[in-house]
C-alpha cells in the first residue's frame, strides 16, 4: 500500500492508496475517527475497512486529516476536515478518471464527515458510516440523504447510545428512493473492540451485494 502526498486546502496531506489492477475499478475513500482523541489512518477499524475493500477491487485511499501524523495544517472543528476529504476524493478520483462506482466510508468522525462529504458531492453511489456520533453532531443536513449505504453500531456503545443512531438511521430510512441498512453488532463497544473482524465481514457482505446491484441498476 503505497504512502502518497497529495496537495490539501491547508497544505499536503498524507495516504495510503491501493489502486485497483482491474479496469474502471471502483473507488473509496476511508475517513478516520477525531483527530483530537487520538484518531488516525492508521485505525485499527479503518485500516481492516481499507483492506475489505481492497480485497474486493476497489482503487482505495486511506488519509490523515490536518495536523495528523505528517498531514499539515491544524485542527478545524469539522469544516477544514471536511475540504480535506475533498481535497483527498479529488485526488482519488484524477488516479481513476473511468470509475465505475465511488464509496465513502468513515468511522466515528470520520462518519460524519463523511455523510456530509455525501451531501456535497453527487456523484457518491454509497456509503458505509460505522459508529456515526448522533449524540454530539448534527445529521440534519442529510434531507434528504442522497444515497442509499450502510450503518453499522456497537450494541454497547457507552459513548454514542445506541438510541441515537437508530433514531438517525430511521429518519433516513423514511426518505424516497433511498434504502438505509442499519445492523447491530452485539457486544460490541464504541471502537469494537474484538469485534473487529465481525464488523468487517459485515462491511464485505454489504459490498459483494450492493456493488453488483449498482452494476446491474438501469
């Protein structure tokens, strides 16, 4: 997985990129968990998110948000991270201009960010918002939410209740021409911890299907 440098809003950010070796491969971009609390690329959870769509032969970039690891710049409450997930889509999407498909993915934060990064750019097809904060950012921008994905929560969430991301999964779910997969792991925490490998069967089981019926939609 080859280290990249790409040009951000706020100076040069770092990566991790796979591109895929078939033709019009599609794309993802994998978002990490708050950059203040310890939050990186390097995540366990984004990391094996990474590899999962990797294995399935998507051309797939991983990032560090501003002021992380050598990212430069500084910390912005939310927007620059969101101009660098831009930026970073940008950058993804120049290195595979014939794409058949584009994912985003993000995990805590990066869940949010991530959403709004779907709301922004059209031609996202789906994403995968693994421990979306409901409790403590806003999600109402997503009205209506552009696309149908995936949400994946940790039963024993004791820092995003569980209650909260039911709350936003069924207020998307009841939007037109969209569907929302909501899916529950048990036993599982903030950061599944343990439950990683759960969580990515999840993920690859999610991918096998909706990729092939975005393929085969008219």
């Amino acid at each position: 997985m080859p280290e990249v440098i790409f040009n951000g809003p706020d100076g040069r950010l770092e990566g991790r990129y796979q591109h895929s070796r078939r033709a019009n491969a599609p794309i993802a971009l994998i978002l990490h968990p708050h950059p203040q609390q310890g939050g990186t690329m390097n995540n366990k959870v984004v990391f094996e998110v990474y590899q999962t769509f990797v294995r399935r032969g998507f051309s797939t970039l991983r990032f560090n948000f501003r002021g992380v690891g050598r990212s430069q710049g500084e910390y912005d409450e939310g927007g620059g991270e969101l101009s660098d997930a831009a930026s970073a889509l940008d950058w993804l999407q120049s290195a595979n201009p014939d794409a058949s498909q584009c994912w985003v993915s993000g995990f805590s934060f990066g869940a949010w960010i991530c959403m709004q990064l779907l709301m922004r750019r059209p031609e996202i097809n789906s994403f995968i918002a693994l421990a979306p904060p409901a409790n403590k950012y806003d999600f109402t921008f997503l009205a209506p939410c552009p696309a149908s994905g995936l949400i994946i929560h940790g039963a024993d969430d004791n820092m995003v209740p569980e209650e909260s991301v039911a709350t936003l999964s069924r207020k998307l779910a009841s939007q037109k021409r969209i569907t929302i997969d909501y899916q529950i792991i048990e036993g599982a925490n903030h950061f599944f911890h343990e439950k990683v490998d759960e969580l990515t069967t999840r993920v690859d089981a999610y991918l096998e299907r909706e990729v092939a019926a975005l393929e085969n939609a008219p």
